[in-house]
C-alpha cells in the first residue's frame, strides 16, 4: 500500500496543528519535538514563534543535539548560549539530548552500521514528532525527516560516526576520515532506522517547505532562498514525505529549483532515500493529498 502524505499550500503556526491532526493520531506520553535550533548566524531555520502554537499544542518538549563541526553548537555551555540568543529557551521546555551523555541504539540489518548513538536523555520520550524545515544540505544534499532521524538525534559522537560511515566517533578528526559519498548516505539511513524503531509507531512527521536554500540550516552564512515557499507536508512516513518533498522541488515551475536540485544531485541525495527504503521502515511510494 501507498503511505498517505498530507500537503496544504498555506504555511502558518496554525496549520502546522492542522496538518499535525489531519493524520488522526494522538502522540502519547511525554512528546519530544525534534527541530534544527539553527546555527548561529542562520537566517532560514523556523523560528520560536512559529513553532510555538505546535509545540504547546502537544504540550510538547523541544529537543535537539550538539553538533560535530566547529561552530557555535559543539559544546553544551556554547549551545546553550546559542538556544538563549535564538529564543528557544522563552516559550517552552528546550532539552539538549546529548548534554551529559549518549546511548546506543541497536540498528537492525543496517548497510553500515550495526550501531548509533543518541543523546541519552532521548529515551526520556514516549513520542516523537519531527519537525524538519527542508532544504539543500551541503553534505547530504537535501534536509527532511531522514536527516533530522539520523545526524538531528545523534549525539556528538554519533554524528561522528554516521558522517565517517562507522570509522570515527570524534568531533575533532572525523573530517579527515570521511567515506565515499553513497557509504555515508547509507549511514544515515541506518541511524533513522534506529530512531524509528525507538519509537515502534509512535512518531510522526512534518516537513515545512519555506525559505529553501540549497544550504543547511547548519550553516551560519547559508545562501538566501532560492525558490518561494511551496507548503507543508505530514505523514507517519519519515521515507514517503521526504520523497514527496523532493517531487515537488522536482515538479515546480520555479526556476530557482535548478540550484537546489545541482546541490541535492551533486551529493546523490536520493540515495538516503533509497537506502532507507531498502531497510523497509517506510516506502517511497505515497498518495499525495491535498488539504484545504
């Protein structure tokens, strides 16, 4: 069967609820709300305010993880002064995942890794829902829900080892031992699965497609837009809306579409879909339906 992906055109605070509810399931218990915080610097991440009608909604907690790159988000103490600077810390509960320590995540017949390390207070949540703001990535070649499973759940050392394809779990060497191209796509395909199963149905997804910029919102002198906003998808597939996302990148009369699409081809985006769907914890096929 098609897994049903949910779009409206129209992107508010309000119809992230709307597009949250449209997928008829109740996120029980204490609901993580994992989201990119934005690097210092950004300009295109979601915003506190947007998010914040969602996130009181579900009485939710928003949830991230230190990176693995110089910047401002590679330590605790410097990301806790970033998540104060951007606001996240006004409204509602912030948890950063990996502030005192990781965990291991069994991955189940991955491609290459047989394991993935979380921020350990992840396994505090009953549910998840992924709130990814997609656009290009200049590693992966696209952001959405597979990226936000993988490098946004995993602590330091996991996104460490998801980027060396199972070689280098430290930060600061990491970037002298990076694989072929398709090895760390499959990678990160096996870190979701990991998440996904974490969670054994109790997550959802919602893909925001505004401020598209070929470059991540990792990126503190990331590229302005270079296509209009297109609207926002849900689905309890992280696969089939990440695959419905790049369509209508594919499909759309814009003409900045061509710089997205060189950066998401460059990097052989597609292929973490690809992966993942041969790990079967989604599928690439969907039935697009439109919400009014």
């Amino acid at each position: 069967m098609k897994s049903k992906v949910y779009f409206m055109k129209e992107i508010t605070p309000e119809n992230l609820i709307k597009m949250y509810e449209v997928l008829g399931i109740k996120l029980p218990g204490k609901v993580a709300i994992k989201l990119h915080s934005g690097e210092d610097g950004n300009k295109n991440y979601l915003r506190p305010e947007f998010v914040r009608p969602l996130v009181e909604h579900l009485n939710g907690t928003v949830v991230e993880c230190n990176t693995a790159y110089e910047g401002a988000r590679n330590t605790t103490e410097k990301h806790r002064r970033l998540i104060k600077k951007h606001g996240w810390d006004l409204y509602f509960p912030f948890d950063l995942l990996d502030e005192e320590e990781d965990t291991v995540l069994k991955v189940k017949n991955g491609h290459i890794l047989k394991e993935n390390y979380v921020g350990k207070k992840l396994l505090n949540y009953d549910s998840m829902l992924v709130l990814s703001h997609f656009k290009g990535h200049m590693m992966g070649g696209y952001g959405g829900a597979l990226k936000q499973l993988s490098i946004g759940c995993a602590s330091s050392k996991g996104k460490s080892l998801i980027h060396s394809a199972g070689k280098d779990g430290n930060q600061f060497t990491v970037w002298n031992n990076l694989p072929e191209q398709d090895r760390f796509l499959e990678s990160m395909a096996d870190a979701a699965s990991s998440v996904v199963e974490l969670f054994k149905g109790k997550i959802a997804f919602l893909n925001v497609m505004m401020n598209i910029s070929r470059d991540c919102d990792c990126d503190g002198n990331a590229e302005p837009p270079c296509m209009k906003d297109i609207g926002i998808l849900a689905s309890t597939d992280p696969i089939a809306i990440d695959q419905a996302c790049l369509d209508l990148v594919y499909n759309s009369k814009d003409p900045g579409k061509d710089r997205l699409i060189e950066r998401i081809e460059s990097r052989h985006g597609v292929h973490t879909i690809e992966a993942a769907s041969e790990l079967g914890f989604g599928s690439r096929e969907y039935e697009l339906i439109e919400v009014k």
